[in-house]
C-alpha cells in the first residue's frame, strides 16, 4: 500500500494530498475513489480510502485503522565530514532506510569538497527529497532532517544538546585492547538523542577529535576493517537496529 506525508491534519476536515504525491497518485498509480492508502502526519500512520479527485489535488478520509511506527527508539543524528561525489546521496538514502532521525553535514578539516552555498539550498532541497522517498519506501512515521553544511565549530556548540556523543575514529580500531562497539551501544539504554560523528575521506582530523573528546564525546571502534565514509554510518546505525529493534 502507497504511503505519503502531509502537514498537520485537522480532524475536523478532510485530508488533502497535493503537488507532487497527487500527481504520483493519480498520473503514476492510477487510483481511483475508494482505494487505500497510508497517510502519514505527526508520527502517525492512517490507513485512509480515497473520496474524491479535486483538480489536482486528492482527497482521502481515515478508515479507522492505524499502522504501528517503526521507528527507532532512540533519535540518532548523523554528522558526517562533507564526502566527495555522491556519497552524501547515498549516506542520506540508506541512513533513513536504517532509520536516522536527522543528518547534518559538517565542513571537516579534512574534506576535499566545498560547499557552493550559491547553489546550496537547491542541493539541500534535493537531499531533503531523497529523505522523503526513502522514509516513505521504507514504511517510516518520520522523514528525516538534512541539515544544511554547518562549519564544525557550530557542530561543536551544538553537541553539547545531545545525551550521548560518539566519534567513529579509525584510531580506536587499530588499538589492541579495545571496548567494543556493542559495549557500546548498551550503554545507551534509556537515552533519547544521540550524535554520531564520522569523518569525510581520510577520516576525522586529530584536533577536531580532540575539540570533540573535551566536550564529552567518546571514540567508537567500527570493528578492526577500516570502512568508507558512506559505509561506516550504515555500520552503526545497522547495530543500534539490532541491539534495540
């Protein structure tokens, strides 16, 4: 069954689909007054049956029935070094696949892309809308939030709003003696909001690991394997999966 999001809904009044998922409804799917489908708003999911075609726009009323939320029960915010290529692409796509609450690109000491902040709000309305396909492809209550890039001293000041910070730092996996990542993540039980720092290519840099380290951050170990940039998000989130879902 289709799935889409909208603002607030107002129970007083019908639901109204419009732009480009009232297109993919009637244009892609072809449906018709008197089929299902899943309505999204407020971290909450209707099964609702289609009343009615207004226009462009399409109206849907709530059937009664609700689909329990699949989501995490832990917030989890991805900032990840800005990679090269189309590597944020993906890092957006599977993290909400895996279940992230929010991701926030950050200009890492070491990140060979700059940000075009002329062409910025376009690139980030791109990622938002990736977001979007992907929670809805994934059967989410919640699309995630891609930030725009923030420098890291603003990725600083805001760490210190998060219950529990974490840095993937390549470092920690070469040590010997070593707690593990599972360790971890257990640790974490009974907490709300999580950040998770990952470098771009060539990993995060010595001073902003230690900027990170004073403010009360603690290293994680991916494993003794060396991951990519794009993997390593994918990694952790995949073991919080399994340890609480």
């Amino acid at each position: 069954m289709q799935r889409y999001f909208v603002d607030q809904v107002d129970d007083s009044a019908p639901i109204r689909i419009s732009g480009e998922d009232a297109k993919h409804i009637t244009k892609v799917m072809r449906m018709q007054v008197g089929d299902e489908l899943i309505v999204v708003h407020s971290n909450v999911a209707d099964i609702c049956k289609i009343t009615l075609f207004d226009e462009l726009d399409v109206i849907v009323e709530k059937t009664g029935e609700q689909i329990p939320s699949p989501e995490l029960p832990i917030h989890v915010t991805i900032a990840c070094g800005l990679p090269k290529g189309d590597k944020l692409d993906l890092i957006v796509q599977k993290s909400t696949e895996l279940g992230v609450f929010q991701i926030t690109p950050f200009e890492a000491a070491r990140s060979i892309v700059k940000w075009d902040h002329k062409k910025g709000e376009k690139k980030q309305q791109r990622l938002q809308k990736i977001a979007k396909e992907a929670a809805e492809q994934s059967h989410r209550t919640v699309i995630p939030t891609v930030e725009s890039p923030i420098t890291f001293k603003q990725l600083l000041a805001s760490a210190k709003s998060y219950d529990a910070i974490f840095i993937a730092d390549e470092e920690d996996a070469k040590l010997e003696e070593r707690t593990t990542l599972k360790e971890k993540i257990k640790g974490l039980t009974g907490l709300s909001n999580v950040l998770v720092v990952f470098g771009p290519e060539g990993g995060i840099d010595r001073k902003e690991s230690s900027a990170l380290l004073e403010v009360g951050a603690k290293t994680i170990s991916l494993g003794p394997r060396i991951l990519r940039t794009e993997t390593a998000p994918l990694y952790f989130l995949a073991a919080i999966s399994y340890e609480f879902e």
